[in-house]
C-alpha cells in the first residue's frame, strides 16, 4: 500500500514537471510551447516560427500525463514508464534537432544554452520512470481457482467393469484411509 502510494506520488510529480516544462525557458529565451511539433519530424529541423500552444511541444507531455493519470487508476506499472518514455524521448528528439539546426549546444555557460524548461522535462520523464518501478502494479492470479462446489459422487462400477480413476475420485484398489500398521511385539 505505502509502494502504491509513494509510486503514485511521484508519477504525479513526474506528469506535472513535465507539463509544466514548455512553459518555461528552453532554449535562448524561448520558450518549450514555441517549438512546432512539427518541426521535430521534418526536414528542416528546429526554426524561429513559433506554434500554437496544441501544435507544440506541450502535446505530447499533455497526452503523457493522460497516460500517467490512466496508469495510475488501474495501477499499471507499463502505463506510467510509457509516460516517462514519451516525454523523455520528446525531450531527447527536441535535443538532437535543436543541435542538428544550431551546429552544437552548451548547458550553462556565457551565451545561449539548454535551460530549466529542459531540466524540467528531463527530471519529470526520470521521475516518471522511477514512479514506475517504485509502484507495486496488481497482483496477478496464479494458477487456477480452486473449485468451491464439492463433487458429485461417483457412480458405482457394474460387475466386471474396469473404472479407472480421475481427477475426482481415486483408485478403486486403493483404500482411501491410511492403513495404520501396529508395532512389532518384541516379548
């Protein structure tokens, strides 16, 4: 109980971070929703052209926190590490294209470089990732259930008829009680 709710937790924590993430500083002042999505996918690479807030990278953390919230509620451990896995794969292509377009890339440092909103989506797809491990998921039933109905008698054996024995009923030449066998007399 105290794995599933701790997991729960910070699947919450991990899905709000990386929401929160195009809202903030990404890259040279701008900011994580001015990215087109599109550009990701495209031959062009990252530009200046900013998008509109469905067509950015604020989709795919959205959909990513749809995904944590409907892990959480049925306590999938799968659901919560495919959230993490978006964002942090989002995250990651946003990376290489921005350096692709740019040449190279700087954390920190004097000039332009890669900033909180990336820290953010980072730590909110690793968290997520954590979140996943950490919960306990559901239980699964092993084996069959065992049957609750007693059996029906069996049916007596006709003369001559050899039974053999099933699943619900034992041998016929076997005895169903244990034969207790007396100590030898040593007198």
């Amino acid at each position: 109980m105290v794995r599933n709710i701790l997991g729960s937790l910070l699947a919450l924590i991990g899905a709000t971070a990386a929401v929160w993430s195009p809202f903030r500083v990404w890259y040279d002042g701008r900011l994580g929703r001015d990215y087109r999505l599109g550009e990701l996918f495209s031959g062009t690479g990252v530009t200046a052209a900013k998008a509109a807030l469905f067509g950015s990278l604020f989709l795919p953390f959205a959909v990513a926190a749809v995904v944590t919230l409907v892990g959480i509620v049925l306590r999938s451990r799968g659901l919560v590490a495919l959230a993490g896995l978006i964002v942090l794969g989002f995250t990651v292509l946003w990376i290489v294209r921005l350096g692709l377009a740019q040449g190279s890339l700087t954390v920190g440092g004097a000039g332009p470089g890669l900033e909180m909103g990336v820290v953010g989506a980072v730590g909110g797809g690793a968290v997520l990732l954590l979140a996943s491990l950490v919960m306990p998921g559901r239980k699964r039933r092993r084996g069959r259930r065992r049957r609750t109905t007693p059996l029906a008698p069996a049916e007596p054996a006709a003369a001559g008829e050899v039974t053999r024995p099933g699943p619900a009923q034992p041998a016929r030449d076997e005895p169903t009680q244990p034969i207790r066998q007396r100590p030898p007399d040593h007198t």
